[in-house]
C-alpha cells in the first residue's frame, strides 16, 4: 500500500432541514455526543468514530433522503429497548425489529426522513442460523 494511503471514511457531514433538530434527534434517540467545539451557526458536530455533523446552512444543499444512497447504521447495547423508546415517543420506524446477521436490528427515519439501522453486533453473525 501507498504511503499516501486513504483509509476512513473520518468524517461524516449529513445535510438536514434544521441542525438544532436533527442534533437533539441524534442525542436522544442515538446517543450521540456532541463536539464541544463551535462548528457555527449551522452545525452540530459529534464525537465518535467516525465522527458525523448534522448541517443546516443553506449554501451546503438541500436535505435529499429520498435520492441518498448511503446507509447510516448506530450500533445499540440493546436494540429492542431503542426500538421501544423510539416508537413510544413517535419516531417513524421504517422496518420493524428483525434478527439479522448483525444482532437485533430495526430501521427509523431521522426528521428529515434518512433511514437510520439500528444493530446490536459489528461483527455479522453466522448467517443464516444453523438450525
């Protein structure tokens, strides 16, 4: 491999309707931890590997979930509980919970409606189980 090699992605930047919305959604529903750093008025940025943004500044485009075609995925101790605390309070589930290959697993819609796969496992499992 190069000494230029790229290896990542390090960064993630999601465009939405409204930053402060999106960032609240992201914290409560996900557990995401903001960066105490000022990114400006219109972004939150997020700690973690690897790190995302939620960006409302309108020079940055329009929020487009229905064309995207990148999966965001949030790995979960406990998917069923998210999925429960997510549902009793009104988050649009796009995919009811299922065992996958990676665990427990559903799909939500942020409020800008990008579908969002919660999972238990980074590894996949054995799949399909042996019976």
């Amino acid at each position: 491999m190069p000494d230029d090699s790229v290896c990542g992605p390090g960064f993630i930047s999601i465009i939405v309707s409204d930053h402060e919305r999106s960032a609240a959604f992201y914290q409560e529903f996900l557990g995401a931890r903001p960066d105490p750093y000022d990114f400006g008025p219109h972004s939150t940025a997020f700690l973690g590997w690897p790190a995302f943004a939620v960006s409302s500044d309108p020079a940055r485009g329009r929020p487009s979930p229905e064309t995207t075609t990148i999966s965001l995925w949030f790995r979960s101790a406990d998917a069923q509980a998210t999925y429960e605390r997510a549902k009793a309070a009104g988050v649009a589930i796009v995919r009811e919970p299922f065992d996958g290959p990676f665990g427990r697993q559903f799909i939500l819609a942020d409020p800008d409606g990008y579908r969002v796969t919660v999972y238990e496992k980074d590894q996949p499992l054995y799949w399909p189980p042996k019976a």
